[in-house]
C-alpha cells in the first residue's frame, strides 16, 4: 500500500521501505525521492565507467529501473546495487553497439568531470574485471560482498582481483613503492 504523503511532514520522513512501495504502486512523489536520492551516486560511476554518455545513460537506467521496479526485492543497500548492476549492462550494451564515441561537449563546471576522466585514465591501465572491481570498490563506495554478487564473482575472487589491481597500479604509477 502505498504511503499517503498528505500524512509525512518533515519530522517524520517515509523509510526507504515505504517509499519502494509508494514508488512500485506508481507514486510520483516516491519515484522523485528515490531519484533524487540515487541520482547522484550513479552519475559518479557512470562519469567513471563512460565519461562522454554518463548523462544519457543515467536517463536510460531510470527508465530501466521504472519498468523493473515492480519486480524489485530487496532493501536500500540492494537497490543500490541493483542500480549499479543495471548501470554498467547499459554500458555494456552501449559499447556493444556504438558506432563511434559520444562528443561530450564541456561545461564550466567540469570539476567531477576532471576527476571522473583521471580515475578513467588511472583505471584504463588495468584489465576490465580488475578496472570494473576497483571503480565499484572506491567510486561507487561498494562492499566486496556486494561486487561479487554484482560481477558474478566469489568474494575472495573479488578480493584478489582488487589486491591485484592496486598493485599493478603501484607499479604503474610508483615503481619505488614496491621496492620499499
């Protein structure tokens, strides 16, 4: 049953449980809240993971998960996952099927977008399953249970893809701090 917002004033804000069901019965103000709750984290890893469609495939997600959501289970840590998984099979599916890459044309504030083009920078030196682990682990804040249930993975899988990750990195970017 969905939650009658007349009744939620600022002393009482809906739980994420509530707001799931208002949103599964089709509820504007519910799917706004989740939006703008979530919104911001999968621009960060999207900026990440695909810098110049970041945007497009954001808008692609939420109509991803505005179809699916009446099928989704879970609490607020799953449908973050959830949306990161849907995430990165859009992207996925974008290169999948582009043709040539997306011009992005630059704003004023590109400050994130800066960031998000070095952590690409940084990561493109690594194999994909290895990038896909450390971008989740540091940009999207995932615990390792989490990526592995998201990459189909072991969690010690997960674990040593990370180890691996950081040190080629070492390497990479420090030769002298292996040595030390």
């Amino acid at each position: 049953m969905p939650v009658d917002t007349s009744r939620v004033n600022e002393s009482r804000r809906p739980t994420f449980e509530q707001v799931l069901v208002s949103a599964r019965h089709g509820s504007p103000w519910a799917f706004g809240w989740l939006y703008r709750h979530f919104q911001p984290g999968l621009l960060r890893l999207l900026a990440v993971i695909a810098p110049q469609q970041a945007e497009d495939l954001a808008a692609d997600v939420w109509l991803d998960v505005a179809v699916a959501l009446p099928h989704f289970a879970g609490d607020e840590q799953a449908f973050r996952s959830w949306l990161a998984a849907t995430a990165r099979g859009r992207v996925i599916a974008a290169h999948r099927h582009a043709d040539r890459p997306v011009e992005r044309v630059p704003s004023e504030a590109d400050t994130i977008d800066e960031l998000a083009a070095f952590a690409a920078r940084v990561v493109s030196v690594l194999p994909p399953e290895q990038a896909d682990v450390v971008l989740l682990r540091v940009v999207g804040g995932f615990a390792v249970g989490e990526i592995a249930r998201l990459l189909g993975r072991q969690p010690a899988t997960v674990r040593s893809l990370q180890h691996r990750a950081l040190r080629r990195l070492a390497r990479q970017f420090d030769p002298e701090a292996l040595s030390a």
